[in-house]
C-alpha cells in the first residue's frame, strides 16, 4: 500500500471532522476518532484506492454509508449511480 500524502489526509481530516461534529454534535475528539478508526479512512489513506479525486463531501458521504451499511463501497459515489 502507498500512503497518501500527510498533508492531504490531514485537510480530509479537518474537512470530514468538521462535518461530523456540525451534523452529529459530537466532539471533535470523537469526530476524529470515529472517522480515523473507520475503514472509509484506511480507504482515504490508500492513495492506489484514488479516494482523493472526491471532495470532502463526498468522502463525508462514505463514512455515512459505511456507518449505515459497514462498508463505504455502498456509497454513491464509488458505485457510480
């Protein structure tokens, strides 16, 4: 696996955080913790997965399905409907 670039996962991280405690109150420790821990997150890290093409929203929309499915490849955005 090749990581990704610390300082691209460090906005994603900031941007999808953000979201997370805007939309769930959480705190941001939790936020962080919760999307790190996340395979939406390992997926972000892959750089060979391209995750970075999306947005943050979009990735903030995976690590919803994944939260609602287990797994962010039910997303909209990686199946392509």
């Amino acid at each position: 696996m090749k990581r990704l670039d610390p300082e691209i996962i460090d906005y994603y991280n900031f941007e999808v955080v953000n979201m997370i405690v805007e939309k769930y109150g959480y705190s941001q420790m939790d936020a962080f913790r919760m999307f790190v821990l996340s395979k939406t997150h390992e997926m972000l890290e892959n750089e060979e997965c391209g995750l970075t093409s999306f947005g943050a929203g979009a990735i903030f929309e995976m690590w919803e399905t994944e939260r609602g499915t287990g797994d962010p490849k039910n997303s909209v955005y990686i199946r392509g409907e």
